[in-house]
C-alpha cells in the first residue's frame, strides 16, 4: 500500500511502521476505519485518545480513560434490529454501572462531519472532566 492508499482508505498519510499497526488493528479487532479516522482527529485537535482500549471485559473502540469515556463506532446503524438496540442498552447500563459513559457514534457522521465530531467529543470530554471528582 503506497501512501496516497493510506491518505484515501485512513484520511490521513501514515507512515510505514503507523500503516502497518493499523492495518493489524483492522484485522485482529474488526476496528472500522472510521474509529482510526476519528482518533487521529482528535489526536490532531490536541488530546490523546486510546484505539482500542480494553476496559475489562472488552475492546473499546476509542477511549478517554482518565474520564472514563468510552466512544464506540456504529457502522450498521441504518440495518439496526431491536435485538442489536437493546443489547446496545444494556451494554450502555453496565457501562454506567461501572463509572463509565459510552457513546455511540454513527460512522456517518465521521465521514461527512468529522471536525464537528471531534469538537463535541472534545466538549463531552471536557464536561465530564469537570464533573469528576479527584481522588
């Protein structure tokens, strides 16, 4: 894959070793492409996000662990059951239980609105940064 098929399929020009890391990522997580272009916008916008965090009991696709936010990428919202929305619930509520708050984001908007994405995450970061209570 030459640099201008990284510019295209990541939306940002990688190098060989970054390329690599991310194409294993795909692999072994089925991580979307949109979760790897969302989190070298937010990389770009100044903070530093994790792909493909684990937080216990599984991988996240983006994740603020110090506010405990957890940012999952939607890429069958259109084609989605109710059996799909409830456990999608369900994983929110354990989510919760557990200190965290998980979002999920349609791959759509990270394709057609990826600085106004970044800029809200970069707000709900900040609103439960101040929120939370140092120990």
């Amino acid at each position: 894959m030459d640099h201008r098929m990284s510019m295209e399929s990541y939306g940002v020009e990688l190098c060989a070793r970054h390329r690599e890391r991310m194409d294993k990522l795909i692999r072994q997580n089925n991580t979307p492409i949109e979760a790897i272009r969302l989190y070298y916008g937010l990389k770009e916008a100044g903070v530093n996000p994790m792909l493909e965090w684990w937080d216990g009991k599984k991988s996240v696709d983006i994740a603020f662990s110090r506010v405990k936010l957890n940012i999952e990428i939607d890429t069958e919202y259109h084609m989605l059951t109710h059996d799909q929305a409830i456990n999608d619930l369900e994983e929110t509520m354990h989510s919760f239980q557990d200190g965290f708050t998980t979002i999920r984001i349609p791959n759509m908007l990270i394709k057609h609105y990826l600085k106004e994405t970044v800029n809200n995450i970069l707000g709900i970061k900040e609103g439960l940064r101040a929120n939370t209570k140092v120990i």
